[in-house]
C-alpha cells in the first residue's frame, strides 16, 4: 500500500471515529426505535424494484434518451403517493403501509 492510500486510510478511520463520538450520546426512545426497525422491515421490499430502477436508467442513459425515464418517473411518482394513501389511510396499516408503498 502506498503512502498515499494510506494517509486516506488515516484520514478516515479520523473521520468516523469523530462521527461515532458525536452518535453515542444520543438516546432513543425504544418505542420509536422498534416502529423505525418495523418500517425498515417493510422497506426491504424496495429493494428489488430499486434494483430495476437503476437498470432501467443506466440503459437510457447509456443510449442518451431520457424522456422515457421522465414517463416512467412521473408514472411511478402518482402510483407511489396513490398506493401510500390507500395502505396509510384507508387500509389502516400506519407505518407498515408506508414501508409496503
């Protein structure tokens, strides 16, 4: 390794060292940590259709076209807030729907 990866190295082993100090002090209520680990749980299902997205925009962009992904973009944009409103509010799942939407 050279030296200069190795002074990077240094430098931000520093950095995170200084962000965990300023962290730990930090208290959370436990019914507000259990609802955000319950809301990451129904996240999780993003993922997959994350992992399309960026498929989808490297091969437009790729091919330097993007009012496709601007269609697409807005399309999912009202089926997104349309789908969060009917979990969030009339199917009465809260948290969970948000995730799930």
């Amino acid at each position: 390794m050279d030296t200069q990866q190795r002074k990077e190295d240094v430098e931000v082993f520093a950095e995170v060292k200084k962000l965990l100090a300023l962290a730990m002090p930090l208290i959370q209520d436990p019914e507000i940590a259990a609802e955000a680990g319950n809301y990451a749980g129904f996240m999780i299902l993003s993922i997959f259709a994350y992992g399309l997205l960026e498929c989808q925009v490297k091969f437009l962009q790729a091919q330097n076209n993007v009012k496709p992904m601007m269609f697409t973009t807005v399309i999912t944009l009202l089926l997104h807030v349309l789908s969060c409103w009917i979990l969030v509010l009339k199917a009465s799942l809260g948290s969970k729907g948000a995730g799930s939407g």
